[in-house]
C-alpha cells in the first residue's frame, strides 16, 4: 500500500495481495485518521460479501473467487468501525455487490479518503441490531 496526503484527502493505492481492510485499517492508524468517507475502484480476485437480514438482525455472508472489476467502493472509517460496501462485474458482465467483510487485490485497488471533523462511533440500535453512528 501507498498513499499520499493532499489537504483535503489521502489517496491510496494497494497492490496484488494487498486485503483492503486490513489496508484500511493500517492508513487508519498510520495516517492519525479518525473518521471519514471513502470510495474506490480497482480489481479483486477474492471477496466476502454480506446481506444484513434486518429481521433475523444477522449478516449472511458468503465468499466469491474469480477475477472481479470493481465498480464501487464505498465506506465510512471510524475509530471503532471500517464499514464498507462493494459492487462487483464479472467477466461475464453480471454484477454483485453487498457488504465488503475482506477483499484481496488482484490488479489494483485506488481509494480515496475524505476525512471529516465528526466523529463517527457507533452505538447498537435495538430496534435493527446494527452499529449505527452514535451522532
């Protein structure tokens, strides 16, 4: 991974084998990042999707492998929370996309990072389950 901070953004690029999450993580605390929004394109040979079922409040997840454009890469980072959803094409044209749990670069991966001033904990929401942003 490398990355360079502008005044207003950090952007990043990871290289084959590089697992985007755990990049992600690492820019966190390299880069003294607290919260902010992403997004990004690149490729990917491997990835772990996931379908929140509210009702159930439980993550399905399921593990792709394959050679994988990506075209959508968007997120939040907090200090407690990388949070991500991804949308894939194939070769054959078909798209699938949900929640990003990991992902491991096979070409390249580009990711800009907009960091903010609020800061994006979370808190359990009852009612859904999920970690939602304790603003």
């Amino acid at each position: 991974m490398d990355y360079t901070e502008e005044s207003d953004r950090i952007v990043v690029r990871l290289d084959p084998g590089d697992e985007v999450l755990a990049s992600l993580e690492t820019l966190r605390d390299d880069a003294g990042l607290e919260q902010g929004f992403l997004m990004g394109i690149g490729a990917v040979d491997e990835v772990v999707l996931g379908h929140y079922d509210v009702s159930e409040q439980e993550y399905n997840e399921e593990r792709f492998t394959g050679q994988y454009e990506v075209t959508s890469f968007l997120g939040n980072i907090g200090p407690d929370k990388i949070h991500t959803h991804i949308q894939l094409g194939d070769e054959n044209f078909e798209s699938l996309g949900g929640h990003c749990s990991d992902a491991v670069v096979s070409g390249t991966f580009e990711i800009v990072v907009f960091p903010g001033e609020t800061s994006l904990t979370h808190q359990l929401d009852e009612r859904t389950g999920l970690d939602v942003f304790d603003l």
